[in-house]
C-alpha cells in the first residue's frame, strides 16, 4: 500500500490512459469463434455485446465456415512425403508415419512394463506424433476430414458441428505408442472421444 500512496495523482492518470491504448490495441484482432448455444444464451451474447458496443458477425448455418484470411507472408512448415513409398492405410504417409524412417529423437527404444498410469505417457507421444502428422498435412487430406466428419456425426454431442479441434489419431499411431506403454492386463484403453 505504501508503494501506491508515493504514486501522485498524474502518475496514476498515466497508468490508466498506458492501459487504455493497450488494451484497445488488443481489441483491434479479431478472433472466429465457433459455438453450439441456446436461443437464450445467444440472446445474451448479444446483449453483452450491444452493451459494451462491440461489433459480432454472425455466419448463416448454410456456409460451413467463415471465410479464412491468410497472412500472404506465412508459409506452413510442411514435410514432403516420399512418393517412391508405399502409402499407409491408416495415416495416409509416404511411408507410414511409424515407419523407422520417420524415427524421432523421442521414440521409445524399447517397450515399457504394463502398468496403470501408462496413459500419461501415452498423451505425450500421441501430441508428438499429432504434430508429425500434422506438419506432413494429413489433417488437410480430404479422406481424413471425411473420416473425421463422419465420426463427429456419430457423437451425438457433436453431431451438429462443422469442425471440432480434437483430431483422430490413425491406428498405426495408436497401436505403436499403446506398445510402448501397455495397459495391464483386463483394463481396456479408453480409445478415442469417437470410438
């Protein structure tokens, strides 16, 4: 409190109005956001937006998505894929993404003891090998996002949605890293929000 009292009272104008431009400044990006709501809650959002006067576009449920726009500047890192390979079923790569020629740094050399918390581990590797696949565009492919639509049909949380942020992991991922790190035996794996 001490430290505030030595503050005067134009140092403190000069804080707020600091304040002020940066928080405006953060006001100026815009953000798409996609949400399953009530009329009710809608209503809300609305009026929480008129009081505080700030703008909202709504995209008719007709068009899939908002239209994107892309910084002219960024390029994705993208991995090629090796077309002299034989192409996986399962994780659509050139060659399979748990292939010993896509081997990282981080893979398990051998496989580890059944035990209870094994899924911890699991996480790990699947958010690497998310990010493989990720950046080879196997999440772009057209036959994954038609898997992936079907499943969020399936759910019936979901079934409305266009788009969900939750990938599907291939079973050639799901089946090296659940040897590495096993469930013992009777305790069956989670497997997918989808399955």
């Amino acid at each position: 409190m001490a430290a505030r009292d030595e503050i005067e009272g134009e140092e403190i104008e000069d804080l707020h109005e600091q304040n002020d431009t940066e928080g405006n400044e953060s006001h100026s990006e815009k953000f798409k956001v996609s949400l399953m709501i009530t009329e009710e809650q809608k209503s809300r959002i609305f009026e929480l937006f008129e009081e505080n006067d700030w703008e909202i576009e709504e995209v008719p449920e007709s068009q899939d998505t908002a239209p994107m726009e892309v910084d002219s500047g960024y390029e994705p890192f993208r991995i090629p894929q090796d077309d002299n390979s034989t192409e996986c079923v399962y994780c659509f790569c050139k060659p399979c993404i748990t292939d010993e020629r896509n081997r990282q740094m981080w893979w398990e050399t051998e496989n580890h003891a059944a035990r209870q918390n094994n899924h911890a581990l699991r996480k790990e590797k699947y958010k690497n090998f998310w990010t493989m696949l990720f950046h080879r565009g196997v999440f772009l492919d057209p036959r994954y996002m038609a898997i992936k639509e079907e499943a969020l049909k399936r759910d019936p949380r979901r079934r409305n949605l266009l788009w969900h942020r939750r990938d599907i992991l291939p079973k050639c991922v799901l089946e090296m890293v659940r040897s590495w790190f096993p469930n013992p035996v009777g305790v069956p794996y989670m497997g997918h929000m989808w399955e």
